[in-house]
C-alpha cells in the first residue's frame, strides 16, 4: 500500500505501507527496528500512542484523508497524543527504509 501526504504545500509518496490488524494495533512499531509504515484505523477521537520499546519514527495524523497534525516521536514517551481528533494514524519510521522522508517532516523553519 502506499499514501499521498500534502503538509504545507508540500506532497510526498510513501511506499510499503502495510495496514494493521486489531492485535497489531497493541504493538505497532515496538521491538521493530527495520519495519516498514504501518497504517492504524481508529473510530474518531483523540487517542494516545505511546513509543516504549519503539525507535524515533513519525507520527502522522489523520482525519478524514486529511493531515491534521504530525510529529517526529522519539523513543520512550508514555504518552503521545494530537491536538486534534484523527481516524486514521500512520507511523513511519525513521529507519534506513524511510529516512529520506525525514527533510519532508522537518520544519526547516523552526
């Protein structure tokens, strides 16, 4: 699977999504250094993830097919949670596969 991300104006594809099953929603990216994305469906709301036991990826949040909110997570957080309502989460994370998204999500701005 892939995606189609546009923050800001900007607009990058992200290959070898794989959508997560109800048991993988529990452990996501946990113990898995070389994973590919992974891909979460949640009813709407403002769930918490947590990145115990995950190495720094990215956190993309979104409502409705559209970004509302992301941020790059790092390792060991007990509590991670958008400002806005989602139903869809896409982690990606910042490994050999994925780190030439990395400029992508970084604000060169900040």
């Amino acid at each position: 699977m892939r995606a189609k991300i546009k923050i800001n104006g900007k607009e990058i594809v992200i290959e070898n999504i794989k959508k997560v099953s109800a048991v993988g929603k529990f452990t996501g990216l946990m113990f898995r250094k070389n994973s590919q994305a992974l891909l979460f469906k949640f009813s709407e709301g403002r769930k918490a993830i947590h990145s115990l036991f995950c190495h720094p990826f990215v956190a993309v949040w979104i409502l409705e097919g559209k970004v509302v909110e992301y941020k790059i997570i790092d390792s060991w957080k007990f509590s991670i949670k958008p400002e806005k309502d989602f139903d869809t989460l896409l982690e990606v994370p910042l490994n050999d596969k994925y780190k030439h998204l990395l400029d992508f999500f970084v604000d060169k701005n900040q």
